[in-house]
C-alpha cells in the first residue's frame, strides 16, 4: 500500500508508504489521503493525527512527475463539474489536531502537507523548499498563503520568490517547526505530543483549534467574542465536569467527548 494508516489510544498515524519513490504523490496515493483525510474527521476515536514518510530521505517530494498526467479535463469542468474535489488537502478541514513529522526532504506539495498540519517538528535533516518558481510554476496546494501565516511576510518571500532549500535549523529558527530532534527520536517525539493532547478534553482542543484559525482573520473585538461564546458552550459539558472532579480526586481525568 502507498499509504499506511494505524490507530492506537486515539492517534492516526498516517505514513507515506513510497520511500523508493522519494514518497512523491501519484494518483493512489492522493487517492488513499483522501480517504484518510476523512476518516480523521468521521471516526470519533481519533482525537489527533500524525502525518509522517516512510524511509530516511523524504517525507515527501510533491507530486511523482513520472505518474501524474495533466488532467484532460478543463479547470471549469474540474472546478464545476465534479461533486468532490480532487485537489491534494480537499477534506483536510478538521478540527482535530494535525502534527507532521518530518524526516528528509519536504518540497513542493510535500512541504505544502506540512503545513497544511498544526504542530511540525523536523528530523535533523530534514530539507524544506517551495521551488515551484523555478520551473515555471506556483505553490498550488496552499503554499502561497499558509507559508506567510506561518513565518511571517518577509521569510516567506525569502522562501518563495528564491524557490531555496532551508534545512531544520533555519526552519526552526524562522518558526517553520516548532523543534528539531534526531531521525530515531522523530516518530516518538511526534507521538508523545500526540498522547499529551489526546489525554484533555477532546471537545475543547477542537473548539481551540477552529477559535485560532478563524481568529486569525477576525478583528480582534470579534474573535474574543467567539471565544467567549465557546467558552459558554464548553461550560456545562460532562468532561469539564468529570476534568474538576479529577482534579479534586487526584487521578487521571477520563473524558469521553461529550
């Protein structure tokens, strides 16, 4: 399978599964994401995924160039004409949280995976560029406007108008990941992050998660008034609850989503 998909204690670990292939994106494997990208969202188990590829080199290289033919149909037929997209990320709007594992090389779409994640942490080489300016061409997976959201305006220009490789330290350094750690500790580190927020309340990382990204292009006045409002809404649930009276009791709090 190009795609390996494993869950245990309320983390998916998605892994890229085409090491020989530089983990690049061909039909089924874009194919097989989309039917990951939902079961994240439909499948109440998963309270927060990982993304990650397979091998030492790559975590991803974009598409395979080699397997991916232009498209016979014309963009209005692609963007009109069929019920579901089959654009790379279409299905990826989850309020479940998302951490990319980086291990060797993320170009193109694969660093546009990437960001597509909440939380990246890199492998020490890790390599990432957006060099689509280089061949003609442009970040057509989100690349153009989740690059600047994440490192700001200048760094993202740097990155984007050069089409240049930066490696993990520098990707730390601008904000890109949030660390960098050994390719043998990559998977472990990801995933005890995973648990950490698996363990609290699944229904207020969610509410987290859509507040800051809808936040983002609110005034502010407007944003601290949805989170006022979700606060309320969150107020009277079982697991706020159950979180007091685990906290009272001393032990692990047991919360169910509800």
């Amino acid at each position: 399978m190009t795609l390996l998909f494993d869950v245990q204690d309320h983390i998916a670990t998605i892994t890229l599964n085409r090491p020989e292939a530089m983990n690049s994106i061909d039909p089924e494997t874009r194919a097989e994401l989309h039917d990951a990208w939902k079961r994240i969202k439909h499948d109440d188990s998963i309270r927060v995924a990982i993304l990650t590829g397979n091998g030492d080199k790559a975590f991803c290289t974009g598409s395979d160039l080699k397997k991916t033919m232009p498209p016979k149909e014309s963009f209005a037929e692609l963007t009109f004409g069929r019920s579901e997209s089959d654009h790379l990320l279409a299905g990826l709007d989850t309020d479940k949280p998302l951490i990319c594992a980086v291990n060797g090389y993320a170009m193109g779409g694969g660093m546009e995976l990437a960001l597509a994640c909440d939380i990246r942490i890199a492998s020490e080489n890790a390599v990432f560029a957006l060099s689509e300016v280089r061949i003609g061409s442009i970040p057509g997976a989100g690349g153009t406007q989740r690059l600047p959201r994440a490192i700001g305006l200048s760094n993202a220009m740097l990155m984007l108008l050069t089409g240049d490789r930066i490696d993990a330290q520098e990707a730390a350094r601008i904000g890109l990941v949030s660390r960098v750690v050994r390719r043998d500790d990559l998977l472990s580190s990801a995933t005890a992050i995973a648990s950490r927020i698996a363990r609290n309340a699944p229904l207020s990382v969610r509410a987290v998660k859509r507040l800051v990204y809808n936040g983002l292009d609110m005034p502010l006045p407007a944003a601290l008034e949805a989170e006022r409002y979700a606060f309320g809404l969150l107020r009277d649930t079982e697991d706020r609850i159950e979180g007091r009276r685990a906290f009272q009791e001393k032990r692990e709090p047991n919360y169910q989503g509800r």
